[in-house]
C-alpha cells in the first residue's frame, strides 16, 4: 500500500513536470495565423493601401489645375489669320476692332497691331501682323530700346562718348547712308557723340547717321546679347530690318514701360503731326519711309493707352491717318 502512495506521487509529479513543459514551449512559440486568418488580414491591408491611394487621387483632383494656354494666349497666333486677337475672351473694344480690320484681311499691301494697355492683359488684335514687311526706320526702334536697357542695367551711360567712325555705314542691318538725318552735314568723321546726342538725333530726326553708330557700337558688338534681348522683349529672334507689326507694336510697347528719355523724342519727332500723330492726344511715334513703304508705330495717349503698328506698301500718309482715326474711335 505504501508503494502504490508512492507510485501516484510519481505520477502527479510527472503530469505536472509535463504540463509546465507543454506551458513553456507554447509560450516560446511564435504566433501564427490560420491560412483564414492571414486572408482576412491581407484583405483588410489592401482596402486599406486602396482607401488611402483613393484619398490621394481626390485630394490630387481637387488641386487647381495648371491653366493650358491656347496658342493665342501664349502670344503665338495663326499664319494667315483675318483678324486675330490673343485672349480667347476678348474685350468689348477688342472684337470691335478685330471686325473693322477684317477688311484688309486680303490686302497684302496693309499689316496692323493693336495692342490695349489699358488693363493688364495687355490684350491685342491684328491683321496679317505676322507677315514680315519692311520696316524701314521703324528698324531704328529696336536699337534704341537696347541702348536704353544697356543704360539703365548700368552697362552705359546717356553722357557715354562713342566715335563716329564711316566703318558704321556698312555694319550688318545698317540704315542706307545718307537718307534723313542732319549728324551726315557735320562731317563727322572721328569726331566724338554721345550716347544721347545719338539717341535724339536716331528718335527725332530719324537720322540714320545716328542709329548706324548706335548699331555699330552697341548693338553688333555684342549680337548674341543683342538679339537674346529682342527675342525676349518681342518676339525677334535677330535684329532685321524686317519686322511684323506684332513685333513692332511690342518693341514700342517695351520702350514706353522703360520710360527714358525716348518717349520724349518720339513725342517731338519732326514728323509729329503726320499718320498716326494726327491723332487728338500725345503721340509718341516712329515713321518709316522707303520708296512705297510707309509704316507708323506709335504710343497712344488715350484714355485707354494703347499701342498702334501700321506697315504699308503704296499708301499715303492720309490713308494710315485714316486707320489710325477709326482705331482710335473705337477703342474710345
């Protein structure tokens, strides 16, 4: 009997020893899941990576988009357009003018830009003014816009002394030697001008004299600068003397916004009262004559500015007056 005690409290100690074995070795075990488990899991983690991916794709499409721009927007309009505005919502004054020049959208004789300042849209409509005419002296305007920048970022100086040298006369897009102009009169052949006795004489004698020095010592010495510059401001890839009127309305356009001394010399230009300057109010504008061609850009002092380009081939001078009036009226 005493052995069969001792027996059982073998047993139970044994049982115990394994319990607490079989305790230990779950405990140590790591955690699995169920193949059902580890589905349901993997279900809820993509709804999961779905509902966030969901998120970012709303709060993206509530992002204000980038406005596209149209080729007119963007300043580039079609070859052989009519009449062709660059704002897709044009302006009262803009469709009125835009149908008045649809009649010369034929003539290959007439380009015209008009471009409103008024706002700061800067809104513009033309007839054939992306075909490239000759400008004439209406050239001499991209040289002064660049003696100015060059004056104003410090590089130059109004009171800068350059010497006339007869070399100029035959520098790449020269003016004809000779033609307007009174600097030719003073034989001055290595005589010293400065930069704003040039500019005056370029801007309100027309002289070529003067724009050909200009051109020689500033512009063509540096012609990678030069055309970077008018590339930017308007559009021209090189210094020509040929130009659209779109290219000749934003050049006049950038003069204006440089407020030098230009805008007074073209407002006392020796043509003031001719073509666009028959206008009621100040003008500030460039003339160009050459055989047929007869062009005008001018600066508007409007009660609503506005900026006008007209390039002929056989009109009179009462003919681009006439344009200019109607433009004018309308645009009031």
């Amino acid at each position: 009997m005493k052995n069969i005690k001792h027996l059982l409290a073998w047993t139970g100690l044994l049982a115990a020893s394994l319990l607490l074995v079989g305790c230990g070795s779950q405990k140590a075990r790591p955690a699995t899941s169920s193949p059902v488990e580890s589905s349901v899991k993997q279900s809820e983690k993509a709804k999961s990576q779905s509902s966030h991916q969901s998120a970012r794709q709303k709060q993206a499409s509530q992002k204000p988009a980038s406005p596209q721009k149209t080729s007119r927007q963007s300043g580039q309009r079609g070859k052989g357009a009519a009449a062709s505005s660059k704002s897709v919502k044009m302006e009262p004054v803009i469709k009125k003018i835009r149908a008045y020049l649809t009649k010369y959208a034929d003539n290959s004789a007439v380009s015209v830009e008009f471009i409103d300042l008024s706002n700061n849209r800067r809104q513009s409509v033309g007839v054939n003014e992306n075909t490239g005419m000759y400008a004439a002296s209406c050239a001499k305007l991209p040289v002064a816009a660049y003696t100015q920048y060059l004056v104003q970022s410090g590089k130059l100086s109004y009171s800068s002394k350059l010497t006339y040298t007869s070399a100029a006369d035959d520098t790449p897009n020269h003016m004809v030697k000779g033609g307007t102009g009174v600097l030719q009169n003073q034989n001055p052949e290595g005589k010293q001008y400065s930069v704003q006795t040039l500019l005056e004489d370029a801007m309100v004698h027309s002289d070529n004299a003067a724009s050909n020095q200009l051109l020689y010592h500033l512009c063509n010495k540096d012609q990678a600068s030069f055309n970077a510059f008018l590339n930017k401001i308007a559009g021209i890839p090189s210094y020509s003397k040929t130009m659209t009127t779109l290219q000749a309305a934003r050049v006049m356009a950038y003069l204006h916004s440089q407020n030098g001394p230009v805008n007074q010399y073209l407002s006392a230009t020796d043509w003031k009262s001719e073509k666009i300057g028959t206008l009621p109010v100040r003008v500030d504008h460039k003339i160009g004559i050459n055989g047929a061609i007869n062009n005008d850009v001018g600066y508007v002092y409007a009660k609503k500015p506005f900026v006008l380009a007209i390039f002929t081939n056989g009109w009179s001078n009462d003919q681009i007056a006439a344009v200019a009036q109607k433009i004018y009226d309308l645009a009031e």
